[in-house]
C-alpha cells in the first residue's frame, strides 16, 4: 500500500472510530447499553443538572451475587449519602444525624429515564445515530432519540464505545433544551471496589432513623376507568386497586387513606400514572385544576363531579391534562 493510501485509510478509521461497530445499528448499542448498566461495577464523578441547579456527586456501583451494591454522596450542601444494598436504601443526612430508609425496587439512582433495548422506534420516535464525541475522558457515541410530536420528551445519550455503558444522559424537553443532564466528568469502568466505597463513612448508630411509609396494598384489577383520548402511542400497561398501608415512621404511626384507582400508561418509553380516588374517599369539595413540576417530572389535577384525578410523569403538561380530561367511567 502506498504512503498516501496508507495515510488515507488511517484517517478513514480515525473518523470512523475503527472498524468494530461501524457495522451496529442503533439498537444493537442500545442492547449494549443496557447490559453494561446492568453488570457493571464503576467508580467516578457525577455532575447533575436539574430545573437549573447544578450538583457534583461521587458514585461507586458493584454488582455482588445479583445484589445491587451503590453508595451516592453529594459532594457540596449536607454531604447527603445514599447507601443501597439490593432493594433497601438508607439517605444519610449527617447534618441532622438522621436516616431515612427506603426500598426502591428497579429505581435506579441515576438512570431512572433510560430507554429499554426492545423499545420499539418509528412511529413515535426516532432513533439516530449521531457523532462521537469524548466524555469523561473516553470516546463516546452519541444517540439521540427524537419525538415526533409534543406529547413526549427526547433523549440523547452518550455511550461509551468500548463498553456500551452511558457516560452521558440528557432529557430534552419541546424547546430542544436538556431538562435534566447526568454527567460523568470521571469514571472507572470494571473496577473492583473496596468495600469502604460502598459503605457509608459516619457513624450512624447514634442518629435518628425513619422508615418509608408502608407500601400500598395493591390488587391487580379490571378498572372501571377508561381514558377515552390517550396522545398517539400510548396504551395502557396496568390498573390497580390500592389501599395506602399505615405510615411506618419511628414516633409516628397513623392510619393510611382510602382506596384508589392507580392507571399506568406508555408509549414504550415514556411512563404516565393516573391517581383517582372517587368522592366518597375525597373531601368533596370541587378544586381548579392544578399543574406542578419538579425537575422533568411534572403533575397534573383535576377535580371532577365524583372523583379527584391525578396524573404524574416525565412527559410535557399537554400530555397529562389530555390524558386527565379524558378519563371517564366506562
């Protein structure tokens, strides 16, 4: 091969970040993705963007005998820690020596939005493949999931292209502009952490501990409910009767709610909830309808002739007042 060739080919694999995957289609890195999330342990330096405000976090993750091991500090304010051994979860705050515990189930500290592998692209999103860019340190891939409509946000994701693991997140809200960002600015990818990493470094047997509130007790059943008017692609996923359990804080016990009817929908991607507790279990009284927001996730409200409808999700406002609106008994 000639000199000249030789120096053309080389700067082909350069833009092209080599050979390996330049064959993988977006899904197969999103398979990628979701394998690294799951079986890998890391140690780094996480930089959070939420509703404006910027926050600096040191994560260490491990993964012993399928139990999820994951010890999250804020690095600025209280020293906030969060402690997670599989499904039980401790919030340090050390500055008012007091614990809170938790369980979580699949909650995952950072990645609670990402998409699934099998997620299923075309008439509701896009799925493209972008630019390498280099975060962290690493070289990375960005793929961007883009909405066809207003009713759902995008995403954008910067993949490790060795690992697959995603060493950048944002959630794009209808203007284009990252809602929320988690960045890693440091990272050990597969490292083997010491157990000092995971476990929390105070003293805590001195605090003040409280538990989560009890769980709901939740029966899977045939909702009389109907949302008449669900934004394109949605469907719903579940429906439940759930009774509010007793609170279960230390000094603090009372008795739970009523009953009411929990509604999950989903495009695939993006996630909904419906609240409804019909009259007999409200305080009757007729309210506007209210809109909330915090961070990405956003709430919406409305009282009817016999029922108080909540609606919850990482979705714009349009989304959850459409669904709300047309919610009506079958």
């Amino acid at each position: 091969m000639r000199p000249a060739n030789r120096l053309a080919w080389v700067a082909m694999l350069v833009a092209t970040g080599g050979l390996c995957h330049a064959a993988e289609s977006p899904h197969e890195w999103l398979d990628r993705m979701s394998g690294a999330v799951q079986s890998m342990s890391y140690e780094g330096t996480v930089i959070r963007l939420r509703e404006g405000n910027t926050e600096s976090l040191r994560v260490a993750h491990a993964i012993v005998d399928g139990v999820v091991l994951e010890r999250v500090v804020a690095q600025e304010g209280s020293g906030l820690e969060i402690v997670r051994n599989g499904n039980e979860v401790y919030c340090i705050l050390p500055d008012k020596k007091t614990v809170l515990v938790e369980q979580w189930n699949d909650q995952s500290t950072l990645f609670s939005t990402l998409p699934k592998s099998d997620l299923r692209f075309g008439n509701e999103y896009d799925l493209v493949m972008k630019r390498k860019a280099r975060v962290a340190g690493r070289m990375a891939l960005e793929i961007a999931i883009q909405p066809h409509d207003n009713y759902r946000y995008g995403h954008r994701l910067w993949l490790d292209t060795e690992t697959g693991f995603p060493l950048k997140t944002q959630l794009i809200g209808d203007d284009g502009q990252p809602l929320e960002q988690v960045r890693f600015v440091e990272i050990n990818l597969n490292t083997e952490l010491a157990e000092q990493a995971l476990s929390t470094s105070h003293q805590i047997e001195g605090f003040t501990w409280f538990a989560q509130p009890g769980r709901p007790l939740r029966q899977n059943a045939e909702s009389d409910w109907v949302a008449e008017d669900l934004p394109a692609g949605f469907y719903q996923v579940s429906a439940a009767e759930e009774t509010p359990a007793p609170i279960d804080a230390v000094g603090d016990a009372k008795p739970g709610g009523g009953p009411l009817t929990h509604i999950m929908y989903s495009d695939g991607l993006a996630s909904v909830s419906a609240f409804i507790v019909t009259s007999a279990d409200s305080d009757g009284k007729p309210a506007e309808s209210v809109h909330t927001r915090l961070g990405a996730t956003r709430s919406f409200t409305i009282a009817t002739d016999d029922a108080k409808i909540t609606v919850v999700g990482e979705v714009p406002a349009a989304t959850l007042e459409r669904i709300a609106r047309s919610l009506r008994r079958r």
